[in-house]
C-alpha cells in the first residue's frame, strides 16, 4: 500500500487556514485516493463528488493554487516536487517484493535447520534404540511426522520461499477506464467493496456504457438496493442485471390502468366490478 507525504506543518500553513476545514479534508482525501491509485496528481472530474465535495470546496482548493485545472479533472499542485511518482512507486514495490523473496529463503533455511537439529537423535537414544546397533539405526531412521499447514495465502507465501521459489503475486484490481474507475471508488465508499478481475472486456465496455447513460451515483444507488445481507455481491458482474434493467433517464414504469365503467366510465377494478355500479344495484334491492 503506497502513502503520501504531508508536512508536518500542514495544519497552520497561510493556505490551509484561509481555506478552512472542508476543503482542506478534501485536499487530503484526495491525495490519499491518488496515492493509491498512483495516477502522478491527477484527480479525476467524478472524484470529490464520490468524496462528498461541494463546487465550493474545489473552488477553495483552486483559488488557493493547491489544485490546477486540467483536462477531466484537477492535478495537485507540485506533487512531484514531494510525492514518487508512479514510477518511483512500482519500482519500490518491485525492490520490496524481492527484499522479501530474498529474505523468505534466509529463514526457510534457517528453519530447516532448527527443525533438523531439534529431531535429530543424541548418541545415548540411538545405542538404546531397541532392536539393533547404531549402524541399524542410522540405515533404518524412524520418519518424523511433519504437520501440513492449512492453505492459505500467507502460507503459500511461505513455503514458496521455503523452497526457494517466487511466492505468487498478491491479487491487485485490474486497470479500469477511468468512468468505470470513478463507479468502483463511489461503491467502495457505499461499503460495496467487490473483485473486479473477472471482468471480460465486454462487460467492462457494457458497464462504461451504463455509466455514460445513468450516471455512477444511479447505479450505486441501484447496487445499494439490490444488496442483500445473506448473499452479498462478490464479483462486479453480479450488479450488471440490475443495472441493465434499470429504466431509461426520465422515463419511469407505465401504469396500467384497468377498464372503464360504459355507464359511468368510472375505471373498474376488475374486468366485472364497478363500484357505482353496484352501489346503485344494493339501493334497488
């Protein structure tokens, strides 16, 4: 996980206090949302809206030179001069990753040979060992039992480094078109956090077209809906049904009205049932 840099100093600095409050914790948010995506500063145009922000807010953030406008959103301003870049970033991951590839076979090592030396038998064990000499028992070695961890991510990690081999990388969200990017930062915020890896180029161009057509806070709104506590949504595409299902903008669901009365032309409830209609016929009776 990358983090960002604030300076100490941040909270008295000329610029904050003559923001205020608002848009400074939006300043920070959305650093922290670019750190982690590593788009170099950029903030894209659907971000301080996922975030909460108001137009003022991001006018505070751009009259105080803290942001700059640019195409499809806002770049923070001299976020190199104190940020890594994307670069710097993946490039450390990689030295860390195999630091701790490295680091792995070290105390692979070092725990086999604990576990060797702590199961290895004294001369007094071996000379009374029952049923033949020393020679016997070093020919005929009684097998350790060796307890098989349970499978997990962690410790496939381990014994891959045990073994001297290259763990299997931890699994990381796919790159997304930056419309789609925007709906999954709005979802995580709703707590609708799901694995978008598994899906095909179709249904990312299908759930880009959603978004030009409903807008990410409609679709988040359906997906809130749609959320059901005893089976909650673990892929993406679980939402794509609901949100193709959803009625075109502005239009909403037809009423069917039912037939009309030919007395009266008051609308029945059924194809038989007119309620004037049979007012009239108990006051006869």
């Amino acid at each position: 996980m990358p983090w960002f840099k604030v300076d100490d100093g941040l909270a008295f600095h000329p610029k904050f206090l003559a923001i205020g409050l608002a848009p400074a914790g939006l300043w920070v948010r959305s650093a922290a949302w670019v750190a982690h995506h590593l788009t170099d500063g950029f903030v894209p145009a659907g971000i301080p809206a996922a975030l909460g922000a108001t137009t003022s807010e991001i006018d505070a953030l751009v009259a105080a030179r803290l942001w700059e406008v640019t195409n499809g959103g806002w770049r923070f301003h001299d976020w190199h001069d104190f940020q890594p870049s994307r670069e710097d970033a993946e490039e450390q991951r990689r030295k860390r990753a195999e630091a701790g590839r490295k680091g792995g076979q070290v105390s692979g090592k070092v725990r086999r040979g604990r576990a060797a030396a702590k199961h290895t038998p004294s001369n007094e064990e071996a000379s009374a060992s029952p049923g033949g000499s020393n020679d016997e028992a070093e020919s005929n070695p009684v097998p350790v039992p060796v307890p098989v961890p349970v499978p997990s991510a962690a410790a496939a990690a381990e014994a891959a480094h045990a073994r001297g081999e290259q763990p299997p990388p931890p699994l990381e969200q796919p790159e997304l078109p930056m419309d789609v990017e925007i709906l999954r930062t709005a979802l995580d915020a709703a707590r609708l956090v799901v694995r978008w890896d598994k899906l095909t180029a179709d249904q990312v161009a299908t759930i880009s077209a959603l978004v030009a057509k409903h807008g990410d806070k409609r679709l988040v709104k359906a997906a809130v809906q749609a959320w059901r506590p005893d089976a909650p949504a673990a892929y993406a595409q679980a939402w794509l049904g609901v949100w193709q299902a959803l009625p075109d903008p502005g239009k909403t669901l037809a009423v069917v009205k039912g037939p009309r009365c030919t007395e009266y032309g008051h609308e029945r409830e059924d194809a038989s049932t007119c309620r004037l209609c049979a007012a009239d016929r108990k006051a006869v009776q």
